[in-house]
C-alpha cells in the first residue's frame, strides 16, 4: 500500500490541476466575447484580492486573486462575477454598444455556453495527445471466462458470450461493462447477451465487493464475475484521431450522468459524492504516480468542470443557458426580480452542497472515527 503524499504536495498538486481547468474554462467565455464584439472588464484567476495583475490595451484587468479555487470573466454590464445584469441606460454609447446584456440572447447564450466546451475540448486534446502516443484503449465486449458461483455464473452467462447491455446501458466493450457493473453495487439489471446470434435477456443480480485503492481507500464496487479479454492499445488513424477521442470523452460523460442520476434516483448514497477536499487529495495522489497519471486526471477533471456547469442551477453556466433559452421562447428576458431570486436559491443550494460533500469529504478521511475514539 503506497503512501499518502504529504500535505503540501496535495496542495501544489490540486492548484496545478484547477488553476489551468479554470483559466481555460474562462478563456473560453472571453474569447466567443472578444469574437462577436463584448468587452471585458475583469479576468480573474481566483477570488478576493488581488495578489498580482495587469491590465491590457483593451481595458481588460488581468489578475489573480488570493483565494485559488475558481475564477470568473467580468463583462461590461455585469453588475458582478455571477453576470447579474447592471445598470446599462446610462452607459454612453461607445460601451453601451460592447455591454453583454445589451446583446442578442443568442450571443450571450454561445459566449456562457463557451466556457463548458472549452473544458471538453480540453479533455477531448489530452486524450487525443494519450491515444496518438500510446494508443486507444480496446477491448472486445465477449466473456472468457466465468467465474464459478459467481452473479454471471448464477444468471447463466457462459464463455463466449457477447454483453451487449448492461441496466439499459450499451456496452461495447469489456471497460463498458466493467463500469456499468461497477456503479451498481447489490442490483437487479438487465443483461443482453448475444449467443451463437441470438440475443438473449438475462437477469442479473450484481454482487458487491469491498476494494481498496493503493493508497488505502475502501469503497464498494458492483462485479459480475467475468473476465473478459485483454486490453489492447490500437493507435487510431490521424482521420480518427480526434473523432476518437471525442467519442471516449463523451463515454466518460454518460459515466458520470448515470453515477449522479444513480444518486438522484436514492440508489447509491449521497455519501458517495465528493467535494474539494477529496478532489484535492486524489490530485496528489494522481500527482505522485507520476505525469502521466495526473495529465490523465486532468482531463477527467475538465470533463466534471464542463459538465457541472451545465447543470441548469442559477449561478451556474447551465442557469444562465437556461435563462437565454426562455427569452427565446418569451421573446423577452426574464424579469430582474426573478434572476435575483433565482441566483439567491442557486448560491444557497451551492453552498448546501459544498456543505454536504465537505462533510462526507472529512468522513472519507477518518475525522469524525478518530474524535470519536478521543471522546469515547
């Protein structure tokens, strides 16, 4: 079992990993902007006071702020970083003409929409980069082995056989179906096998296995007792290169919505998800392994950092998509009164939130065993 790095590598580690997520997150909104015309007052890496900065020939400020764990563009005509709307009548033309509110909904919709993306498209250039050097992961979606009294060999899955879905879920390919297995822990799925050309429904009662990581992490896992065959890295053609390594970030994104959905739905507990703390804890973790691991890792946190963002919550990206897209369909933008509101709830559910998962967060780390043993 490895060791956990020390506390100040974790630190450096988390901070190289968030820092370029969220400045390429931001580059986004402002370069769509800066393309159809916006001006920006602010780019800021970071909030609260400014520790370092510059200010370019277009009137943008530059800066850091002293508390790295997040960052924001600041358009003309935004009242703050959340991009509530100010007062823009008394604005004199020459800025009224770059004020983002003042702009069709559709320009505002690409320029928020643009931050996510650029996440994608960041995660999208790193597998990219993985697959030209190494290869693409492959592996055949058919069983070699099964084995005995195992949730497979109970179910009457057989060598040979094809896994084609797993809970609804295609799978097609042996990490396919290892990741949909393993998001359901104790469950009754649907498994479709195709055998000697026919397809076949099978009921499946996913067994649970308690696995440790090798930095001495516990959690459980679903297994259906199979093995499937071995991986094997095909590098893609330069054509497929990018269509490739689009179609495994938007695999990895399904894995995501169907863990938060499995959460949603009350079938894996809430205390399963994680908060900054732990993000911070598996960067080093990732860091100490080695460049490769972490550069990996990023990529994996890029795809969390766009899709969060378009979850549709006021203060979010996806709450201000979601804004847009109503003004489309009223002709008219929604009221003042009802954004404010709006963004009210949204910060309050964000901080519930990072409240709940700093909790399970310290949980994951033993504090609340270890004072429990102090008090007993």
């Amino acid at each position: 079992m490895l060791a956990q790095p020390p506390l100040w590598f974790i630190i450096i580690a988390f901070l190289c990993a968030l820092g370029p997520l969220v400045l390429f997150h931001e580059l986004g909104h402002y370069w769509v902007a800066r393309w159809l015309g916006v001006g920006a007052e602010q780019f800021s890496i970071g909030f609260g006071r400014e520790v370092a900065g510059w200010t370019d020939k277009r009137g943008t400020r530059w800066k850091i702020g002293w508390l790295p764990l997040g960052g924001y563009v600041r358009f003309v005509g935004d009242m703050n970083a959340a991009s509530q709307p100010g007062e823009t009548s008394k604005l004199p033309p020459e800025i009224r003409a770059k004020s983002f509110h003042l702009r069709p909904w559709w320009h505002r919709f690409l320029i928020v929409l643009a931050g996510p993306v650029a996440n994608f498209i960041l995660a999208i250039a790193i597998f990219a980069a993985f697959f030209a050097v190494f290869g693409e992961p492959r592996t055949s979606n058919m069983v070699s082995a099964v084995i005995a009294g195992g949730p497979a060999d109970i179910a009457g899955i057989e060598p040979g056989d094809r896994i084609l879905s797993v809970a609804n879920r295609a799978t097609e390919s042996f990490e396919d179906v290892y990741q949909a297995v393993t998001l359901r822990p104790d469950e009754n799925v649907d498994v479709v096998i195709s055998r000697d050309g026919e397809q076949r429904l099978v009921k499946v009662r996913i067994g649970v296995k308690l696995e440790q990581d090798r930095f001495g992490q516990k959690f459980k896992v679903g297994r259906l007792e199979i093995l499937g065959s071995e991986r094997q890295y095909v590098p893609p053609s330069a054509v497929n290169l990018i269509p490739s390594a689009t179609a495994y970030t938007f695999k990895i994104t399904q894995w995501m919505i169907d863990g938060i959905w499995q959460i949603l739905s009350g079938r894996r507990s809430v205390k399963d998800l994680g908060g900054p703390l732990k993000m911070a804890q598996i960067a080093g973790q990732q860091a100490s392994l080695g460049p490769f691991e972490f550069i990996q890792l990023i990529a994996l946190f890029s795809i969390n950092l766009g899709f969060i963002n378009l979850l549709p919550v006021p203060v979010l990206d996806g709450g201000h998509l979601v804004f847009y897209a109503a003004e489309a369909v009223r002709r008219r933008p929604v009221s003042e009164r009802a954004q404010e509101w709006a963004f009210r709830g949204g910060l309050a559910l964000l901080l519930a939130l990072l409240i709940m998962v700093t909790v399970n967060d310290l949980a994951s780390f033993g504090l609340f065993e270890r004072l429990g043993r102090l008090i007993g």
